[in-house]
C-alpha cells in the first residue's frame, strides 16, 4: 500500500471530542457509518448491478465487491464493477463528512484477498464540510437520463467545476474536440456492433434490463427510453431497437469527454470511480446531465482506439455524455435499489 492509497475525510483541525470511545460515541459511529452505507446504495453502477457488499465493525465499514452481481459477458476483467464500487465509496465519504464524521480510507487494504476494496474507519469528529452537504442532498435526485440531450450545450464555467472535481480525485477529464467525437463515434459503433454479435453479451443484457423491477439490481423499462438515442455517438440500445443515424440538435448541444487515469487496475478504476460520482454529483448541481458510455472501453480494440484519441497520456475508463438538464423535465425514474439488509452486514 502506497502513500496515495490513503486519503483523509474531513479538514486536519480536531474538534474537541476527537476520539469516538464513550458508549455514546461508539453508537453515533454506528449510525453514522449505516448511514453512510445506505447514501453508497444510491450509487449508479453498471447495469444498475449494485456489485457491492459493507460489512460493519465497531467504528469501521469494509466494502467488498459482490462477485454474485457481475456478469462475465459484459465484464470479466471487473474494471466496470470495480468503477461502480468507487463511486459508493465516495458516496459514503460525502455522507461521513456531511455529518462531521473524520474518516480515513485504505483503499485495496488486502493484497490477498482483491475482492475488498476499502476500509473506511471512523476515528473523531470534524468540521462539517459546506460542500459535502451539499452533495448529500443532490445523492437522491441524482438520476442517469439516456433520453436525447437538446438546448444549449454546458457553459464553460459548469465544464471547468466538473473537470476540477475529477482532478480532485485523482483522475483526469478529456473533453473531446469535435474531429475526435467522430473519431469517438466510429469507436462506440464499432463496440456496439461487437458486442451484439456475442451471445454471452446479449445474455447479459437480456438479465439485466427490461421488464418490471420493482426493488432490487437491474434497469426496468420506464428508465429505458422507448428509442435508442440519434446521435453520431451511439449508445446501449438496451434492446430498443432504432436507427442509429444522426441527430444535428443533440450533436450540437451534447459535449463528451473521456474520464481517464494514469494507470489500468484496480485501484485505478476505483478511484476513476470516486471521480465519476464527485463529477456527477458536481454536474447535477450545475444542471448538468451525465450519460455514462462503457461499451468503447469494454471492446480492446475500441479500448485501444481510445488510448489513441487521449495520445496514449492515459488508460480510458469511460466515456461521459454531458448536457444541460431541463429544469421543466422532472427526467426518468430513478431505477430501483437493494434493500440494506441485502447490502450492509454487521459483525
């Protein structure tokens, strides 16, 4: 474990009950910590899978990937999964220090066993941080809106607050030009017609999305849009089938970019996904929509023709889909959750 994989919540001032040990605190770390667990299940996560269990110790909450939930056709390597665990994980973290909680997060504590990911281990009270309130409120209305983007494209400012929140995580934005959104497009079409012809893939697919979800993983149908969205970028289909051509009003008014790291494991993916979710929370708050793209980094070849397009200065983790919100459209549904019994143990 690196330096780097060490990160604290909360600023460095110690208030003065800065140790949770009476009785009273060690129960207030416990609720803050379920707590904490429970805002993480909001999480987007791929395929809305939810690949995610927490197990809770005295003042320390484990997150394990939860290997039932990943599918092998879309995912075999568990980059995606792993993303998608990193965004609960900041999650949490936003809930902790809204709450005035101080944490430290070790990030892969075991060499031995990959599968946990993170530690997060209360130790006193701190400040509550302004801004992760603020994120704690947007976590329940944040929604993933595949619908086409229209109206005025995002403005410079709310562009510079996302890609900064990023930074912030340790992961980097590419904003594409327009000569590499075409580069882009020919990628996602070239992934899209890949992974139609694969069974396993089409396997997957048919698991995870459709039909009526009331509580638990999967996509139902109300959050899938009745037409796959025109545009020169396709997306999922999510088996609706339409023609892809293009549409110059979303063209014109989407803006996409490239979330992309220094390196290709895991720990890598689970930082890009803490970056993804202080991104999008920051996004939500700008009424900035996000459109996650997977299928260009699930392909290698389309992987590749990404790293291309970055100019080989980092590995690509996934491509963003970025619009402004319609303040008179109150969006899709939010897709279903898992129960907290289903996702936070106690020992």
């Amino acid at each position: 474990m690196t330096e780097n994989d060490v990160t604290d919540i909360g600023r460095m001032s110690i208030m003065s009950n800065d140790a949770p040990t009476r009785p009273s605190d060690a129960r207030a770390v416990a609720h803050a910590l379920v707590e904490a667990a429970m805002t993480a299940g909001y999480a987007p996560s791929i395929h809305n899978t939810q690949p995610w269990r927490w197990r809770l110790t005295g003042n320390t909450l484990d997150l394990y990937l939860e290997r039932s939930r990943i599918r092998d056709g879309t995912d075999p390597a568990t980059r995606l999964a792993t993303l998608s665990c990193g965004v609960a994980v900041h999650h949490a973290r936003v809930s902790l220090a809204a709450h005035g909680w101080h944490a430290t997060v070790i990030r892969m504590p075991e060499e031995a066993d990959p599968d946990h990911l993170v530690r997060l281990h209360v130790d006193r009270r701190s400040p509550i941080e302004l801004p992760a309130v603020l994120h704690l409120r947007t976590v329940p209305w944040r929604r993933t809106d595949r619908h086409p983007v229209t109206g005025t494209p995002v403005g410079p400012p709310d562009l510079a607050a996302i890609t900064a929140a990023v930074t912030a995580e340790g992961t980097w934005l590419h904003t594409l030009s327009a000569d590499q959104v075409f580069e882009l497009a020919g990628a996602a079409d070239h992934a899209r017609r890949a992974e139609a012809g694969e069974p396993a893939w089409r396997a997957d697919l048919a698991y995870w999305t459709g039909g009526d979800r009331p509580a638990g993983p999967g996509i139902p149908d109300p959050a899938i849009p009745a037409r796959a969205t025109r545009s020169t970028v396709p997306g999922r289909d999510l088996g609706h089938h339409d023609d892809l051509t293009g549409s110059a009003e979303h063209d014109t008014a989407a803006i996409f970019a490239v979330l992309h790291g220094p390196a290709d494991e895991p720990g890598d993916w689970l930082r890009a996904g803490e970056a993804l979710s202080a991104a999008w929370l920051t996004a939500a708050e700008h009424g900035v929509s996000v459109l996650p793209h997977s299928a260009p980094v699930e392909v290698l070849t389309t992987h590749q023709a990404l790293r291309v397009i970055l100019r080989s200065t980092g590995y690509p983790y996934l491509v963003l889909r970025l619009g402004a919100i319609d303040p008179a459209d109150p969006g899709p549904p939010h897709a279903p959750r898992l129960p907290a019994d289903q996702i936070i143990e106690r020992s």
